[in-house]
C-alpha cells in the first residue's frame, strides 16, 4: 500500500511550474466568484448543504418541541405547517442531493485521474444556482409565506383557492429553479466519467463510488422532467388560471401524485445510490481488501436505477386504483429489495475476510448497516398494498424513511465527511470527539426514530402539528423528542470535530488510510491540477497496485503531463483507450452572471413582474450566447477550404 | 469463428451487447407501462375491451412478449458470458474481454430480475380481476 | 435486541389506543395478522445480519487476522438474493391474499353510509335517510357496511386503524370502502392525509353497537331535532335561529338548515366539539361559540358577536339537541 | 458473407467486445444527455395529455368544442419536419471545411422555422376565439403543449441564427471545429421529431376512435 506516491512526482520541476501557473487560481475577491476548480466549487457545495442541513435540522428540533406532550401550543398550526414543509423540502432537495454532488464534484475527477470535471464552468454555474434557489426558498420562512403544503404538494390542498399567498409559489418556482443545478451537475457527472477517466480504466475498473454516482445521475435525467412539469403545471394553476389539476373542468387531481411520485420515488435512490457509494468506497481502506462482487454490486446499482422508476403507485395504495395496477408496482416493489440485499451481504462478506479497522468513518458504515436494514424491512412491507394501506400517512412511514433516508444517506455522509476531511482539508480530525459525536448520534437517532413505529401502529397519523393524549401516544411521543436533542448534540459534535480538524488537526499525509482509488495518490488537499502526472490505470485499485502507481512516478510520459496548456485527457467510453487532450476552460465569471439573472427572473415571477422576467430571460440568452461564442483561429486550424 | 469480423458484424456485436445488458430493463418498462396505463384507462373508461381484445388478453399479452424479449436478452447475455470465458489470444488483450465480461453477468443478473418482475406481475394478472376496486 | 424491545412495547403498550395491532374487524384483523408474519420474518433476518457483523467485529479486528482477498459470491448470492427472493414471493404472494380479501366488500343489500370530507370535519349521511350528522358513524356489529367517500374541498383519508385500513377521498371521485366490527364499542378515526392547517383536528369516532341501536340511530337521523324543553332552552333556539348560526348550520325541524358548517341537530350526543378538538362540555361549547378560532385556529366558523346572556340559553338548546 | 457466417461472426467475441458506443466528444454526450431530459419532458407533458384524456371520459374534445382541424398542421408539418435536412447539409459541408455550405443550410432553416412559427400564432388567433388556456383543462393542455414546442422552436431558432452570426465572421467554425455546429443541429433535430408526437397527440389522436 502507497503513502509515498505523491511525494515522488514523475513530472519534471519545470512541468510543476508550468502546471501551477496554467491552473493554480490567485487568491482575489474576483477568483472566489469565477473559480471553476472542482475542488472548490464542490466544497462549496458541501458547506451551503451543510448550512440548509442546519436549518432544516432547527426546524425539526421546533416541531419536536412541540410535540413533546399532547395539545401543545408552542407552534401554531400555520407555523408548525410551514416548518414540517420546508422541513422535508430542504432535507431533500437542499441538503441530501447536494452534499452528496459535493462530494461527488470533489472525488469524481479525483478517483477517475482527471484534472476537472468535463464542463467546469457549467459546474461552477450548477452552484450558484443551488445556493440561489436554496436561499430563494428560505428566505420565506421569515415572512411566514414559506410552502406550506408538505413536500409533495398535493392538489388540490396546494391550489390557489385552498392555499392562497405566496407559499406554493414558492415552492413550485423554487424546485423549477432548483431543477436546473440538479440537471445541470448530473449531465457533468454523466459526461466525466464517460470521456475523462484516465487511460486503462475500462468499465470494470471505475470506482464504485463513481459508478453510484452516475447511476444517480442518470436517475435524475429521467425522473426530474416529471418533477418539473408537474410544478410547471400547479404554478400555471395557480397564476394564470389553467386546469389541470381541477376536477371540475376536466382535469385531475391524482395527476399531479402521479407525475410527482415518477420523480418522488427514484430520488429516495437519487438520494440512497451515492451514499451507498460512499459505503463502497469507505470500507477497502478499513478493511484492506475490495469490495466482494464487484460485478454483483455493479448490477445492485444499475437494477435499483431502473427499478426505481417502476414502483411509484406505491405511494398511492390508498388512492382506490385498480388492485391489479397495485399488483403490478407491488410486485417491483417487493424485488427492488433484491438488489439491496446483495449490497448488504456483498459488503458483510468484505467485512467478514478483511482486517476491520475500526475508525470512525468505519463505525458510522456499521452504523449504517444496522439502521439501514431496519428501514428496508419497514421498506419491504410497504411493498404489500393491504398493509400499506393500513401504515401510509401514519408515523410508522415517519419513523421507516428516516432510517432509510438517515441510515442510507446522512450515516455514510457523515463517514464520508470523516473519511475524506484529510483529503479536502490536508487536515486530520479529533478520532475521540468523532467516537463521541457516531455514539450520541447513532443513539439519539434509534432514540428518536424507533418508537415512531410504535405511535404509528397505534394509529397516530403523520403532520398533525399537536394530538390528544391517546394510551402510548404521549409517552412515546417524549422518547422520540429527547432522543431528537441527544441526536443534535451528536451532530454538534460533528460540527466541531470538523472546525477542529479545519483549525487544529494534525497535518494529513496524501494516503491516511491505505485507500484503493486514485485520490490516494495524490496530495492531501490536492493540487490545483490534481494530478503531476495522469495515471495509467492497470487494475480496479490503482493505489494498490504497483503497475497503476508507477505510472505516475517513474513511468511518466509527457502525453499525460500535459504541462503545455490546462489540458486533460479524453478516453473512449467502454474501455478507456486514449482519445485526445483537450483544452479545460479558465476562471470566468459568466456562470455567476447567469445565475443571478436567473435568479432574477424566478424571483420577478413568484411576485408577477413579469417585464423583469423577460429581461431577465434576455440576459440569460445573452450570456449563454456570449459563453459558447466560439473562439477565433486562424484559417488553417480550422479547416477551411472555403 | 471469424477472428477478424468486419465493421458491419462488429456494430451488430456492440448493439448485441447492450441488448444482453439492458434488453430485460427496457422490456419490463414496456410491460409495466403498457400493463398499468391500459388497465388504469380503460377501467377509468369503463368498459373490459380494448378494441377487439378482452382487457384480461391484452395485458396477458404486456405479460408475454415482454417476458419473451427477456428471455432473448438473457441467452444473448450468457452467450456473452461464454465468449469472455477465455481470453484470445493476439489482437488487444484483456481490457476489452474484461470490461465484457463484466456487463455480461451484469446483464444475467439484470435479466434474470426483471424476468422475476414480469412473471409476478403476471401472477397478480391471474389472482386479480383486472378492474376491481 | 432492538427488534425484541418492540416486541414487548408492542403487546404492552397499545391497550386503549386507536391501535392497529387491537383490530376489532375483519379487515383491520387481516392486516394486523400481516403485520407479526412480517415482524417476526424482519426479527430473523435482523437477527441473521447483525450475527454476521458482531463476527466480523469481534474477529475480524485482530492485528495478526489474514486479509483474505477471496469473492464468495455463493454466499452472496445465496444470503443477499437466494433466501430474500424466496421470502419475498411468498410475502409478496401473501400480500395478495390479503389484498383481494380487502377488496371483498359487502353485499348489495349492506347499509350504505355516505361521508364527505370537508376541511376540518367529516359529514356524515346514510343513503336513503334523509339527514346528517358530523364525524361520528354507527355501524351494526357484525355486518359489513359500505362507507362512500367524497371530498367537498381536499384531498382527505378515511382511516380507524382498529377496523380498516385507508382509503383517500379523492376531489372530483367518488371511493368505498366497508367497515366491520366484530365487537361492539367506540373507534377512533382521523384524517391521514394532510389536509392543511387543521389536519390534526380531523377526527372522527365509528360506534359499533348491535342492530336495534344502530336501527334506532337510523330513526333517529331521519327525524326532527328534539324540540326546546326549557325557556332557557327555547330562547337559545330564539337566539340560534335569529343570529348569523342558521346561516351555516341546520338543524333538522327548525327551518335552519345552513349546509357550510355541520348539521347540529343531534350536536348534544355527540363526542367531541370541533371533530376532536375538545370534549363536548358546556364550557368548552361556550368557548367555541365566543371564539372558536382560539379553540381550532384556522377553521371557518367565525368568531360570533353572542350577547353574554344569551351564550348560556345557546349551550342549553344546544346540548339539549340529542 | 451468407447470414449464417454473419451471426457466427457478429457473436465472435472479437465483435460482442467492440466499443460501442465509441469516439464521440464530451460536447456531444452532454448535448445528448440534454436532449435526453428534454425529451422525457415531453414525454411527461404528452402522458398528462392522454392521462386526463383517458380520466375524463365522454366526448373529446369536452364541453363542445370541436376537434382540431388538419390542414394547418398538416402544413406546419411539412414546414417544420423538412427543416432537418438543410441543416444535415450544412453540418455535412463545414466538416469538409465549406463554409458557404454551412451558411446556407442554416439561413434555409431559419426561413422554414420562422415559417412555422408564424403558422403557430395564426393557428393560436383562430383557436383563441373558440377557447383559451383557461376555457378546461383540454384549453390548458392545448397550449401548454404547442407553446411549449413553439418556445422549443424559438431556442432552437435562437441556435441556429447564433450559429448563422458566428458563421459570418472569419475564423468560427472549419473542418476541425465544428462541436458547437453538431450540438445545435442535434437540438434542431430533436424540436422536429417533438414536433411529429405532439401532431399525433394534439391533432390526430382525436380523431381516432
């Protein structure tokens, strides 16, 4: 195992020169709002989703509070309505998705042996829309006109003349927003890791990570349109009167639940696939050995891919569908557990013929081992339309996806955090404080969650801001608040941990942990250009083997130095065989241009100034024409004969 | 076998390939959306036809022909599997045959589940009249 | 240890509660019996994985363990999809069952209660009875009867976990469901599908008595309201009929028959004031007519300009009506 | 080479291991992968057509109004579909390095799209007088789609005429660079193809049955 392999460049001093002026960005107010370093803009990404994660986290604690004892009256209806939304809204679309496309914007290029992302400035404008439309959508919250009809929105509680103001508007304008960074980073993604992995690495040598990644990318290809026609639509209803989510002329209601669950249900896998990544890409360095069944984890992935696009009548069992309908998404429903549960034992047997160590990235995989399997039996269950029936909307659903969505996404983000701080950081973290923060938060979470299955089975349905005092319904309903706060302080731990390590921490050598990808190879935080030397990559964990480490060292060639110019390498889809290099753009600050005239343009909308919109809509197409306005070359490079 | 197939039987292998790996997935969409659009609708309708065909045949026939073309994508999928058995020898070593290998038992594995998926939704075809409430 | 920590809070701490796990009919039973074939499969494979990692972590850490680089893909296969596969068919396969015996409905001749949803509050009318009440239905025990669901506003569902599980009422359709009770006494019911700011004060209560009093409550929603006894009494009709109340409620027999808010004619009898919001007592009554939004915040009925002589005469004709 | 030697060596393994899909550029696979999303838009707005068609029952178009007529579309049609092949010509042409190609093809096209988008608002003044977007839900649906498509149109429009500008100036586009050429002809392309699903949705499809 490596930890020396970046302290022996292959490249020449001068090529290190070279490299460092054609990529290094000058410390300046000016390159802070143009960088287009994936290295940036994807710690960017995590600490603004770590923010929202904050506030959204606060509005949970409120709702909590209130819901200590029966009949409280800490909240009022209107409030506590507007908390659980923006709640759920933010966790989903401002948090998850996000923090793990930060990570994924830091590590793809890196695990893949490329110096960026393949559009490094359409990823730079992919943030300042996220941050914008993030901002966008809480900066209601203070005026009290912040969405308000939980997160899917149903019509026709979400129309206008159910839900006048500004809420839903909100809501609507700000996912449409929203949509265009998601895209936008998961086209990137798609596009990365097809043309730029380094030389040799063929499909079956791409980091698990890296293909989660892309799985989810293409998940959000196809499910996101239904998502954005769908509030296109209810934005339409509302604003200029069209009908079709109003029964009584001729539209449908159960239209708007159909076309949001198409998208609903693949983004719990949107959210869930890379953080299942992120466990297969923590547990070779603690447990010194691959992943078992590469090829079984591959098809895991690309089967939940699929799969998820086929079960979304489940979230309508109790709308009186045909049972035979029911039969059919039942029936998806029930296998799509199939694939998880070859994860589950793929990485069980990798635990069980490695070494564990066991650090706090590992902890928190084992954390999410155990939490994990407990969201997906409740899972499995609502797979069977009878029970379904019985449970939806009643907090046992409460209680099943938070462990789905904290044991598969917030535990293997925080091991991620933990595993990865050294790289992003070039700092190590406080191992004790880290032990801390996985106990408290590993027990304030079952503390918290757990006994939701019971108030649900005994019948407490889900979004009520109070309830009466109801045999179990209290008592539990204690349980679950304070295990809430113990799970806070856990996560301030964390937060600690991490301003600790950022201020204090030891140094980090470039390979802590004796990691298999290529961001192991390489310096801890890395170098503007990532790579002196891009790699040749000759087996699945190139920082394992000695073939793919001395390429970079003394198998140096100048074709994948590239010091000439901010150049990286293309390769061919399959197999990785060298293509070209090609040309990466500089520091520009185009994509924050369009951005805010975006922002612009949703903000004139939601409050009907709708001459702003189209200026600002002429803005956007200008600057979109002034970015890909094409360079000028002579004649001769062109081609010209005429 | 021809070691040196021409460019034409090369596209027909490459597109093969991706039958072996994505056949059953885009067979079960088809099935699934036919199989619920049509129940769904013609219910909403009113009426147990379309067209000519009682409702039970024309979704036993989302059940059936999607299943065969599963079936096909997974003998495609094994016949991959066989011919990256071995590594040939000359021409471009490994990188290639390894990558195929690779999508082949994915595409088995992909395959075969969604062939599981097709024959239970045919199993409720049979337990379940098609517009009940 | 998890998974038996529920098991224990589950047969100890559900008595009393609207809980699905003390089903009192046929359909509530069937889904409730799902429930422990599933929780005892989950208990097993639980138990199963977490055998797995407390082997690997207790010895699997040691520093002289030899990392062994093997693929034991059989036991993947085996563990991860083999023995699911066979698990979930035959639950999947269950599952049906369970699904077509839901939809097995009464026969044509059952009662067939009408319920439309509207925000917050339930109303209640049984076809063929020329009459309503608000969020309470009576069921003969032992007979499947056909409950039909319609939303005057929202989406809403209509749940009461101890006899049957959920159906959505759907704006623009119309949906049935059937209730049964194999044992006489009362359930509680709430909306489940959220359904704006007073989702939580949607409840609603089934009672389930044998046939005579369910004939009776039939009787007694096909006629008049009971007229005012007392002066005390007649003067709250005075003041019902002559202040803004008539204009959105009724009351069978008086010539107030506002159809906004719920019909009041039998408002005495009934188990709580505001579909769950507080019991039905004088004090709280008197509350809710002076002001109810502090009571319920956000629902429609205004705050009313009621003399404070007259709110006591207004709870006596009220509570009167039975 | 008979059918059997065909599929002996279309199944060799040399031929199952070709790369397939192989060689495109970064640009392409990102134009793709839009046009892609793009397209499951459509696919989403044209299921929410025959999904509420489908709900409603009865007489379609509801409420009385009358099927739409063919000879407009029919004719959009034949503006709007043929607008693909100037701009296979013109593509075709700067990979030979012939920029005058390249300028003509695309002129041609904008002539046909702005064609079709005339015919779209003279369809759009004769239909507003029969019902608007917020007559029913068929009113909501009809113009949202076509709208869409035009707004489709327009971008597309917007391409080609920045391609047109650029084109004009020496030292854009040649044999060598043409990317930005290709993405905007595989978005023009896709508008068309949009185009020939939403005249058998809006426009015949209820006529049929």
């Amino acid at each position: 195992m490596s930890t020396t392999a970046a302290s022996t460049p292959g490249a020449s001093r001068e090529d290190l020169a070279r490299l460092e002026e054609r990529w290094a960005e000058r410390p300046s107010l000016r390159s802070w709002f143009s960088t287009v370093d994936h290295k940036r803009i994807g710690r960017r990404y995590l600490v603004t989703a770590a923010l929202f994660f904050v506030l959204a986290g606060l509005s949970a604690l409120a709702m909590r509070t209130q819901l200590a004892r029966p009949e409280s009256r800490l909240l009022s209806p209107q409030e506590y309505n507007q908390l659980f939304t923006m709640h759920g809204t933010a966790m989903i679309f401002l948090f998850a998705t996000p923090m793990l496309f930060g990570f994924g914007n830091f590590l793809v290029p890196l695990m893949i042996g490329s110096r960026d992302m393949a559009f490094p400035k359409l990823n730079a404008f992919g943030y300042w829309v996220f941050l914008f439309a993030g901002l966008f959508m809480w900066a209601s919250l203070p005026f009290g006109a912040a969405p308000n009809g939980g997160w899917f929105a149903y019509v026709p509680l979400t129309e206008e003349r159910n839900t006048p103001g500004l809420h839903m508007d909100v809501y609507t304008l700000g996912l449409l927003f929203l949509g265009i960074a998601t895209t936008a980073a998961s086209i990137n993604f798609i596009v990365t890791s097809l043309k730029l992995r380094a030389p040799g690495m063929s499909l079956n040598r791409v980091p698990l990570f890296v293909w989660a990644i892309v799985a989810t990318a293409f998940m959000v290809i196809f499910a996101l349109p239904a998502l954005n026609v769908d509030n296109a639509m209810l934005f339409l209803d509302r604003r200029f009167g069209t009908h079709f989510f109003d029964p009584e002329h001729g539209g449908n209601v159960l239209l708007w639940q159909h076309l949001f669950w198409i998208f609903g249900h693949p983004d719990v896998y949107i959210i869930v696939m890379p953080a299942l990544g992120i466990v297969s890409a923590v547990l070779p360095a603690f447990t010194r050995r691959g992943v078992v069944g590469y090829a079984l984890v591959v098809f895991a992935m690309a089967s939940i891919a699929i799969i998820s696009f086929g079960v979304w009548v489940h979230h309508m069992f109790a709308t009186g569908l045909p049972p035979l309908s029911y039969g059919f998404f039942s029936a998806a429903s029930t296998i799509i557990t199939i694939p998880s549960g070859i994860q589950i034992f793929a990485w069980l047997a990798t635990m069980l013929l490695g070494r564990l160590v066991l650090k706090v990235p590992l902890l928190f995989v084992i954390g999410f081992i155990v939490t994990f399997v407990l969201g997906g039996f409740t899972g499995a269950m609502f797979a069977l339309t009878a029970f379904d029936q019985q449970v939806t909307d009643s907090y046992f659903v409460v209680a099943h996806f938070h462990y789905v969505l904290i044991g598969g996404a917030l535990f293997p983000i925080l091991a991620a955090v933990y595993y990865w701080l050294p790289k992003i950081t070039g700092r190590m973290y406080h191992e004790k404080l880290g032990r801390w923060a996985f106990w408290l938060f590993f027990t304030g979470m079952h503390l918290t969650f757990f006994p939701m299955h019971l108030y649900g089975l005994f019948g407490m349905p889900r979004r009520v801001y109070t309830y009466p005092d109801e045999p179990g319904w209290g008592g539990w309903n204690l349980v679950s608040t304070a295990g809430s706060y113990l799970l806070a302080i856990g996560l301030l731990l964390v937060l600690i941990g991490v301003i600790h390590a950022v201020r204090r921490g030891r140094p980090a050598p470039p390979d802590p942990w004796g990691g298999d990808s290529l961001e192991w190879s390489t310096d801890s935080p890395p170098k503007p250009y990532n790579f002196p030397v891009l790699p040749q990559v000759h087996s699945l964990h190139p920082t394992w083997d000695d073939a793919s480490r001395t390429s970079m060292t003394e198998g140096a060639t100048d074709d994948r130095i590239l010091a000439r110019g901010r150049q990286t390498l293309v390769t061919s889809e399959l197999d990785g065989r060298r293509e070209r290099t090609v040309e990466m753009p500089e520091a520009s600050l185009q994509p924050l241009l369009l951005a805010l005239a975006l922002l612009v343009f949703f903000t004139a909308l939601l409050f009907a100034w709708y001459p702003v919109a189209v200026g600002a809509a002429l803005v956007v197409a200008s600057t979109i024409a002034v970015w890909l306005w094409p360079p000028r070359r002579p004649d001769q490079e062109l081609g010209v004969s005429a | 076998m021809s070691t040196h197939p021409g460019p034409r039987a090369r596209l027909a292998g490459g597109l093969l390939l991706w039958y072996a790996v994505l056949g059953g997935a885009i067979a079960w969409a088809v099935h699934l959306i036919a199989g619920w659009s049509v129940d769904e609708l013609t219910c909403a309708g009113g009426s147990e036809r379309v067209g000519a065909l009682p409702l039970r045949t024309a979704i036993g026939l989302a059940v059936v022909l999607p299943a065969l073309a599963t079936v096909g994508a997974l003998l495609a999928a094994a016949l991959l599997w066989r011919r990256t058995a071995r590594t040939p020898q000359g021409v471009e070593p490994e990188r290639r045959v390894g990558r195929s290998r690779m999508l082949a038992v994915v595409g088995i594995w992909l395959n075969l589940l969604f062939l599981t998926i097709i024959v239970l939704g045919g199993v409720a075809l049979i337990v379940l009249p098609p517009c009940q409430r | 240890m998890v998974a038996l920590g529920t098991g224990l809070a589950l047969t100890g701490c559900a008595g009393g509660a609207p809980s699905a796990l003390d089903p009192a009919g046929a359909g509530a039973a069937r889904v409730a019996n799902l429930w422990w074939l599933l929780f005892w499969i989950s208990v097993a494979v639980f138990a199963e994985v977490m055998a797995l990692l407390t082997w690997a972590l207790v010895f699997r850490r040691k520093r002289r363990v030899r990392v062994r680089h093997g693929q034991p893909l059989r036991f993947v296969v085996v563990a991860g999809a083999g023995i699911p596969l066979v698990i979930l068919v035959a639950v999947y396969a269950v599952g049906l069952r369970d699904l077509a015996a839901l939809g097995d409905g009464p026969g044509p001749d059952a009662p067939t209660i009408e319920v439309t949803g509207h925000k917050w509050w339930w109303e209640v009318r049984v076809q063929g009875v020329d009459g309503a009440t608000a969020n309470e239905l009576h069921i003969p025990v032992g007979e499947k009867v056909r409950v039909r669901l319609r939303t005057a506003d929202v989406l809403h569902s209509f749940w009461v976990p101890q006899l049957m599980p959920k159906t959505d009422l759907i704006a623009g359709e119309t949906r049935e469901t059937w209730l049964h009770a194999e044992r006489a006494g009362s359930y509680r019911g709430q909306c489940a599908e959220y359904c704006g700011t007073q989702h939580a004060h949607m409840a609603f209560l089934v009672v389930a008595e044998p046939r005579p009093d369910f004939d009776a409550w039939l009787a007694r929603l096909g006629t008049p309201a009971r007229p005012p006894q007392t002066d005390a009494q007649r003067r709250g009709q005075q003041a019902f009929l002559q202040g803004s109340c008539a204009g959105c409620h009724a009351i069978r027999g008086t010539g107030a028959d506002g159809r906004i808010g719920p019909d009041l004619s039998d408002v005495g009898s009934r188990w709580s004031i505001g579909a769950g919001a507080v019991p039905n007592d004088g004090g709280h009554l008197g509350g809710w007519i002076a002001n109810s939004q502090t009571v319920k915040p956000g629902n429609y009925m205004p705050p009313q300009q009621v003399g404070a002589g007259q709110l006591p005469d207004l709870i006596a004709y009220l509570q009167s009506l039975k | 080479m008979n059918a059997r030697g065909g599929i002996a060596a279309a199944t060799s393994t040399e031929a199952l291991t070709t790369e397939q899909p192989v060689g495109r550029s970064a640009g392409w696979w990102g134009m793709v992968m839009f046009v892609a999303t793009e397209a499951t838009l459509f696919a989403c707005l044209i299921g929410s057509y025959f999904y509420l068609r489908f709900q409603h029952g009865g007489p379609w178009p509801p409420d009385g109004l009358t099927a739409p007529t063919l000879a407009r579309p029919l004719l959009m049609t034949a503006v709007l579909l043929p607008s693909s092949l100037p701009v296979v010509w013109a593509e075709r042409g700067i990979r030979r390095g012939q920029r005058w190609r390249l300028r003509t093809g695309l002129a041609v096209t904008l002539v046909l799209g702005v064609t079709f988008l005339i015919l779209v608002a003279t369809e759009y003044a004769e239909k507003l007088r029969e019902f608007t977007i917020t007559t029913n839900a068929y009113g909501s649906l009809f113009y949202v789609i076509t709208g869409f498509h035009g707004f489709h149109v327009l971008v597309g429009l917007t391409m080609i005429s920045w391609l047109l500008v650029a084109s004009l100036r020496r030292g854009t586009f040649g044999a060598h660079r043409h990317d930005r050429v290709r993405n905007a002809a595989i978005y023009w392309h896709f508008v068309d193809v949009v185009w020939a699903a939403i005249l058998f949705t809006i426009y015949l499809s209820p006529r049929l049955s």
